[in-house]
C-alpha cells in the first residue's frame, strides 16, 4: 500500500515522531491513523524503557503558583538533552507536575524518598487500627500491608494519580513524554509552599 506525503505528516503532527518513523508506522498498520499512533506510542514507550540506564543531566524547573496566591510548588524535571529541554511537550509536564505538587502535596517522588521512622509510624498506627477492629495477629499484619501499600499510592508523587487524568499515575505520565521525546525524564526534586505551613 502507498503511504502519501499528507498522511506522513499528519501522522507527525499527531505524534511528533520522525518522518521514517511516521511512514514506517503507516506502512506496517496499512495506512490505518489510529493504529499507526498506538503502534508508535508503544514503540516509543519501550524505547523510553531502554533508555532508563541514560544520565538525565539537563531540564528545567517548573512553577506553579494556585490563582488564590497562598499555594505555589517548583519541580526541578531532569531529561538527556537541552534540545528536549526545550521542547513545548517536556515544558507542558513540568508545569503540570508543579500544578499536580500542589494540589496533592506529596510526602516524596517515590516510596525510598519516605523517611523510615515515617513508615514505622504508619504501621503502628494500622496496627493499633487492625487490633481495635479485632483482627487476628496473622491477619492484621495482611491489612498492615495492604494499607501501607494505600499510604505510598497517596503520598507519593509517582504513584499518585494525576489530578488532571485520574486514570494514569504521574509515572505513567512521564513515561508517556519520554516515549514522545525518545529521552529519559525523571524528577529530580521539588517544593511545596503554602501560606501558614
């Protein structure tokens, strides 16, 4: 099947893949639009994968400052390349994690970030829950878990989901960009401010 020079670049216009990229992608799903966008979606998602090994030494810092003034958040979004770097696609997630970081407030970017006497805290406390509901020792210790597992999806910034597409998480989020760009994304820290706190 011929692939024409429109569908090409429509197909980039959507997905911001290359233009062999594109055509290799109409070719293999038979000029079908919609599968060729999965089909590089997915490719880039696996490349992004591969990727994980790579430093991300370049980025930016996004900001957030919510319209009543009292709650502001800066991340600092690592990537390879300062060409990325300035991407509107890799500028747009930075924002929006900063916007996300300030409307959750996220103990850490993920669960090695809580700090151990932390979780201790935690697991006391459903302890104590499981033993008030009067669960058994072998039981409590099972709910102990499954709670504690509930703690980090809440307070970690990864694992959270996104305020703006509850149906993915930030880590799905990012890694959704970083198959776009074809680079390694990560967080490498941020802040949170509230007026009073």
């Amino acid at each position: 099947m011929s692939i024409s020079a429109k569908q090409v670049m429509e197909l980039r216009e959507k997905t911001g893949a290359g233009i062999m990229d594109a055509k290799k992608a109409l070719q293999e799903t038979d000029g079908d639009m919609e599968k060729a966008i999965d089909h590089l979606r997915a490719k880039g998602a696996a490349k992004a994968a591969k990727r994980s090994d790579k430093t991300a030494n370049e980025g930016i810092i996004g900001s957030y400052v919510h319209f009543d003034d009292k709650t502001a958040a800066i991340v600092e979004v690592n990537c390879e390349t300062d060409f990325v770097a300035a991407t509107d696609d890799f500028k747009g997630l930075a924002k929006d994690l900063a916007l996300h970081i300030a409307s959750t407030d996220p103990l850490g970017i993920s669960k090695d970030e809580i700090p151990e006497d932390e979780i201790e805290r935690e697991k006391q406390v459903y302890l104590e829950q499981a033993k008030e509901e009067g669960k058994p020792e072998h039981i409590a210790e099972k709910i102990v878990e499954g709670r504690l597992q509930k703690f980090f999806k809440e307070n970690t910034l990864l694992a959270q989901p996104f305020v703006k597409d509850p149906d993915k998480t930030i880590e799905q989020l990012i890694t959704e960009v970083s198959a776009k760009t074809g680079e390694k994304i990560e967080v490498a820290r941020f802040a949170r401010f509230k007026i009073g706190e």
